[in-house]
C-alpha cells in the first residue's frame, strides 16, 4: 500500500490470525471511520463503491487488514477495518461466476477472463479474478481501463508438480495474447502467496508472501523454513 493508516489498537496487542479473511477478499463494509492522516480521495471512493480488499498483515484481535481503492493506479489506501463493519464477504472464486455488463466485456482483460474460463488447464483449480477486474466484478462499477492487466488467484493447497504449473502459465500465456493484455496469476499455498511465473521458472527459492511478511522459501508447500527478504 502507497499510504497506510495507524492501527487503531495498541502495538503492544497481541496479534491473531483469523481463517475468515483471506488477502485479496473483497469486503462489502457499513461504515469506514475516518483516520486523521487518510488522503483526500478516500472518502469519495468509498461513497462510490464501499469495499476494502483483505490484504496481508496481522492484525489484533477484531480487526482485519484490508486496503481502499481509488480511481487512479496510485490511489491505494491501507487501513484496518473493524470486523463488525463488515457486511458481506466476496472471494475471487464466487466472482468467476460474474459477468461484466456487456459494453464493458470487450475490454481486454475481460476477455482475457472469459479465455481462462474456457481452458482445461484449470479445470479442478479453486480460482477466481483479483486486482481491478476483481473489484469490478464485486462492486459493479466501472473500474478496468482498456490498458488494464488480468490478476487471478489459483487457490493451492496441495503441491503442484512441474507439469500442471506449466499447464498453468501456457493457459495464461494463451488468454494473454488473445487479448492483448497482461495476464498475471499468485498461487496461495500453505505459505501464502507465491507468483506462478516464478514457480513456473524452477527458481531454488520464491518469493511468498505471508501476513507476517515476505521471505524466500524453498518450497512453499512444506511447513516454513525461510528467510526473510531485506
């Protein structure tokens, strides 16, 4: 996130991990309390469209980290939202089944998104779109550019061999270029999450991404071993 809010709990708090909020959810919210140091924009775009996108970080008890888009790329606002404000949860998987209204369709990365559905490559994948055409989906308001990239999550649970991760960059690769746009694919293993595209290369170690952090693993499918990234 470009600007984060302070949290609005003690930093001595313990933190906890809590299964129901997932990074790159989409949560409907009632309300969105102000902070004294959030930018402008914010509060117009929560008054647009009022949801907040679960992102990695730890959180006390009660909360949960989560970030507000605006309607520019760099319009991105970390904050921590109170459980309780929360109306209705929407994971990327639940949005595969969405449809954009159809003068919006031909924009690249929903076409992108209607190829990946069509290929047998994921078929047996929990997965879904996240980023822009995510938001888009869940909010119903216009929010893709014609320049925009595709962002899917591939939900991993158990360890992928190198074949199927192949399979898996040929299929976005495919729908990459069939519509002319970006198409980029964070797999969620055990770890947290890794991008495809670097599974897919045999790197000795990949990036993951957790909610305490980002380090380099070996393997992100066997219980942590890691070390943290400068």
């Amino acid at each position: 996130m470009r600007v984060c809010a302070a949290p609005p709990f003690a930093a001595s708090a313990p933190r906890v991990g809590d299964a129901r909020w997932r990074a790159h959810d989409l949560l409907k919210l009632k309300q969105l309390p102000e902070a004294d140091d959030e930018p402008a924009w914010v509060r117009a775009a929560f008054a647009r469209a009022p949801f907040a996108v679960v992102r990695r970080a730890e959180a006390a008890a009660g909360f949960v980290a989560a970030g507000v888009r605006g309607t520019a790329r760099a319009e991105r606002y970390g904050t921590w939202i109170n459980t309780q404000d929360i109306e209705l949860l929407i994971s990327p998987e639940v949005l595969l089944d969405r449809e954009p209204s159809p003068e919006r369709a031909t924009l690249p990365a929903f076409v992108a998104l209607a190829a990946l559905r069509a290929h047998e490559a994921l078929n047996g994948y929990v997965w879904g779109p996240a980023g822009s055409v995510g938001f888009e989906l869940a909010a119903q308001v216009p929010t893709i550019t014609a320049s925009s990239d595709l962002d899917v999550l591939i939900r991993v649970p158990q360890r992928c061999d190198s074949a199927s991760l192949h399979a898996l960059a040929d299929a976005l690769a495919t729908a990459a270029r069939l519509a002319s746009t970006r198409v980029d694919a964070q797999l969620e293993t055990p770890a947290g999450g890794v991008a495809l595209a670097e599974l897919a290369m045999g790197k000795a170690r990949v990036l993951v991404r957790a909610s305490d952090g980002a380090r380099l693993v070996a393997d992100p499918w066997q219980a942590r071993s890691s070390e943290p990234t400068s």
